[in-house]
C-alpha cells in the first residue's frame, strides 16, 4: 500500500499544480481580452485612463493597432484552450483523490476523454489561430508556439495511460472477486 499511499500524494501535487495552471490561464486571457478592449477603444480614437494612441505606439512593438487586436485574439484563444484543458485535467484529480486510486473504470474514462480533448482542442484552436493571423496579417514572429504537436503526444500519452488504468481496474476487480470466494 505505501505504492498507492505515493501515487495519492504525486497526484494531489499535480491536483494543485493543475489548478494554478488553470487559474493562471483563465488569468491571461482575461488581461489579453481587457487589452484587447482597450486596442479596440484606442482603434477608434479614445484614450484608456487618460492614456491615448502616442503612448500606446511608445509602449509597443507592434505594427500597429489592428496587429496588436490580432495578437490578442490569438493570445486569448490559447489561453481559453490551455485553462479548459487544465479545467478537464483538475476535474480528473479531483475524481481521483475522492476515489483513492487511479485504476478505477470512471477514472480510466476520464483520461481517455481528456486524451482525446488534449488532441482535439489544441487542433481546433490551431485552426483559429491560423485563420487569425490570415485575417489580420501578422507577422511570423508576432504570435507564439501554437502548433498542434504537443497536444497529439499528449494526448496519445493520456489514451495509452486509461489503458493502463483501465487494466489496474480490471485487475483489483477480480481481486475483490477472488477474497470474496
């Protein structure tokens, strides 16, 4: 048992890792939509707490207004994937440390819908993060990493791990048959 008593302890570390993760991204998305409603009020000629275009432009490195709405977009698409993400993932350790153990049926579940979000959603955002930067016509080095691999080996990683979890359920279910005969 001190195996099992280890994994708990790992998977509440990452519970609480998880849940910073997924405030954090909740967090930026939020500053990049309050940014990108004062790009847009700046687009149209009025000032942010006394604060107007001339400073904005000594402020930024971008090529103007319209860049800088695009660059937001982006960034708020990423960060709403990555905190939903996150969001899937804490609802998993939470089910978890209420069951006491990973190899649980419901919990292997859970990881393979997590593994199929994890590739599904990145990819999707993916898409458009693309279609932005088409329509705003940013500059290659104006947005970040936003490509889909990570999230397909990871996602990959999560469906191969529910096998594994399902397995260990399969297991401790015929244990708990074999002491009851």
């Amino acid at each position: 048992m001190q195996s099992l008593q280890t994994i708990q302890k790992t998977f509440g570390v990452f519970q609480v890792l998880t849940k910073i993760a997924m405030i954090l991204s909740y967090v930026w998305a939020g500053l990049a939509a309050l940014g990108l409603l004062c790009g847009i009020v700046w687009y149209c000629g009025g000032a942010v707490l006394g604060v107007g275009r001339a400073l904005l432009y000594s402020l930024t490195e971008t090529g103007g207004l319209m860049e800088m709405i695009g660059v937001l977009l982006v960034d708020i698409i990423l960060a709403l994937t990555d905190g939903v993400l996150f969001s899937f993932a804490l609802r998993y350790f939470k089910a978890e440390q209420v069951d006491g153990t990973p190899f649980t049926k419901q919990g292997a579940e859970q990881i393979k819908r997590l593994g199929i979000r994890t590739i599904i959603l990145p990819l999707v955002s993916a898409i458009l993060v693309a279609v932005l930067i088409a329509i705003f016509d940013l500059p290659k080095g104006a947005v970040g990493d936003w490509s889909n691999f990570t999230g397909i080996g990871t996602g990959i990683a999560l469906l191969l791990i529910s096998l594994i979890f399902r397995y260990g359920a399969e297991l401790e279910e015929k244990n708990a048959l074999r002491s009851v005969d």
